[in-house]
C-alpha cells in the first residue's frame, strides 16, 4: 500500500498518495490543463510543482478559469 | 483611420469586451464571441471540480492564442479574496491585465468602493495593470485611476440588469476627467445601450448578459459589434447641438410664391 496522507483540497477533506503537487496534479490528470494552485494561501509557480512536497493538513486550492463576466 | 483601443500596454481594434458568462454550452460562447467580434474576454477564476477534473473547460473553445483573456474576480467581496484571485489567474495563464471587481452584497451587486480600492493599490504594486470595475462615481474613478489602473470601468446600471446607462452625465464627467480609458461595465441590456456608451464617449463597453442572454445570441453580438461601432464613430464625428426649436433643413428663400 502507498502511503497516502489527507488534505484539505479545494475545502474538502481529501486523501492522496502523491508526495508532490506535481503528483497530485498527475493524480487528477490534470497535467495539460491551465491551472493554478495555491498552497497554504501562497500561490505555487509551476516550476515549483515537482519540488513542493504536500504535507498532512495542507490547505491547496486548485483553479481553473470558467465562464463569467 | 486607425482608431485604436489601447488599455495599459495592449492595443485592440474592437472597443466590445465580451463576458463568458451565463452561455448555454461552450459552443455558444465560443460563436457569439467570433461573432462580436472580439479581441478581449473576461472570465473568472473558480475551483476545479474535484470529482470531475477531465470535464472539459471553457479554454478548450476560447483559444487563448487567439483572445486577450482577462481574467477577473467576479463573486469577491473583499480585497483580500480579489487579489488571491488574480495571483491565481496570473500564475495559471501569464495574464496581467486583469479585470478587479470587488462587490458589495449579492442583491445589488454594486462595487465595494472601499474594499475595490484597497485590492486596486495592492495589484499595482504588484505589477498587474488593473482594469477596475466601479461605480459612476467621477470622484472614485479619478481616485482609481491616480492609484495607477490602466482602464476605469464605471458601470451603467447593475450587473445583469439590462436597464442601459442610468447616469450619462457622470459617464461624460467621468470620461472628460480621465487620462486612461473608460469602459461602460454592467447595465447595458440592448445595442442602443451600448452606442449610447460610445456616444457619450466611452472608450469601449463590456457586454456579458445582454449577449448571453438573447434569444439569438450570435446576432445579439453583431447587433453590439455595429452599435459600438456606430457610437464610437458618432461620438468621433461630433453630433449637432441640440436646439429647443426647430431649424429647417432647405433654404428658406427663393419659394415659388416669392
């Protein structure tokens, strides 16, 4: 069994084997899609991803852009 | 002529910013863009759905390559959440021309002067050029526009309401007193609005629900791009003086009973 840790991600509680943001993003399957990621109330830059390590309790909230005015 | 629309470091040929907002499908939005011809689009910054990350996004229609995205902060009501917003978009897309709206409750919609001032000084510093969403307040849009954002967009009436401009006379104050552009933002419901907008000397107008919500939307959007188009050239022409009494439109001499 992986070792999987839980988060807080986009205000849910939730459980991930990814040690990374990079991971996670693999995770989701969300590597070709314009995102952004905020960690702990700081914003993540992309060539972090792979070197940010997710750590119990972290609070990460991922965006997309959708419609709106 | 050329006659373009230059906000912050970028230029346009089109003075009709269009929302992405509240469209039927994708497919829609990506039409009734094409058709209003348009160059910049806003959009706004939510939260990827967790149990559903592959669906697919409206960027997948919108080409990024091919529109000026700009994104906003539609939904935040304080400057905290305004500028966590766009710190995310920025990283998401390289997008710095933004467009900062800060509200203040859900049932007007109005801006929250205070809290849009307060974001406005912090994303300048931080090196986004601000297209700032206010009301027609002359006072606040010269407020604004000293804090250094490159367009003040004072709205016409509230957000999705359709109603036109409800105040021309502090969209012409507003106008004569800036040095950046003045987009008319919200309130503009049909295309008479939005050559009103223009007439009146707006620098361009923003447009989301009187598009989106047409029964055609793609002719809505052409009916827009004309109407922009036709004020801006009124407004460039410089209309007649208005006169209490009548002025006749053919000689008044040299009549058969002379």
């Amino acid at each position: 069994m992986p070792k999987t840790i839980m988060i807080r991600l986009n205000g849910e509680e939730y459980s991930t084997g990814a040690a990374t943001l990079a991971g996670l993003i693999s995770e989701l399957g969300l590597e070709q899609r314009m995102i952004a990621i905020e960690r702990n109330l700081e914003v993540v830059p992309k060539s972090q991803y792979a070197s940010t390590p997710l750590i119990t309790g972290d609070r990460i909230e991922l965006v997309h852009m959708i419609g709106g005015g | 002529m050329t006659d373009s629309f230059k906000v912050g470091t970028h230029e346009f040929k089109s003075r009709l910013i269009v929302g992405s907002g509240k469209y039927k499908d994708f497919q829609t939005t990506k039409g009734a863009t094409e058709a209003a011809e348009a160059e910049m689009i806003t959009v706004a910054v939510r939260r990827v759905n967790i149990t559903d990350p592959g669906k697919e996004n409206m960027l997948d229609y919108i080409d990024p390559k091919k529109y000026t995205i700009l994104p906003n902060t539609a939904g935040c009501f304080n400057a905290d959440d305004a500028v966590r917003t766009l710190r995310l978009a920025r990283e998401a897309g390289g997008w710095n021309l933004v467009k900062l709206e800060v509200l203040g409750d859900t049932q007007t919609l109005y801006p929250n002067v205070v809290e849009t001032i307060k974001a406005a000084e912090t994303l300048v510093a931080e090196g986004f050029e601000v297209m700032v969403y206010t009301n027609d307040d002359p006072i606040v849009a010269t407020r604004l526009e000293e804090i250094g954002c490159v367009a003040v967009m004072p709205l016409g009436n509230p957000i999705g309401s359709g109603r036109g401009l409800a105040n021309p006379f502090n969209i012409r104050v507003i106008k004569e007193r800036a040095k950046v552009p003045i987009v008319v933002d919200a309130g503009i419901g049909t295309a008479s609005d939005a050559a009103k907008a223009m007439e009146l000397g707006a620098d361009a107008v923003l447009i989301n629900t009187a598009i989106a919500e047409a029964r055609d939307e793609c002719m809505m959007a052409r009916a827009m791009r004309d109407a922009v188009r036709a004020g801006r050239m009124a407004y460039l022409a410089g209309r007649m003086p208005k006169r209490a009494f009548a002025s006749a439109s053919s000689p008044t001499e040299g009549y058969i009973w002379d």
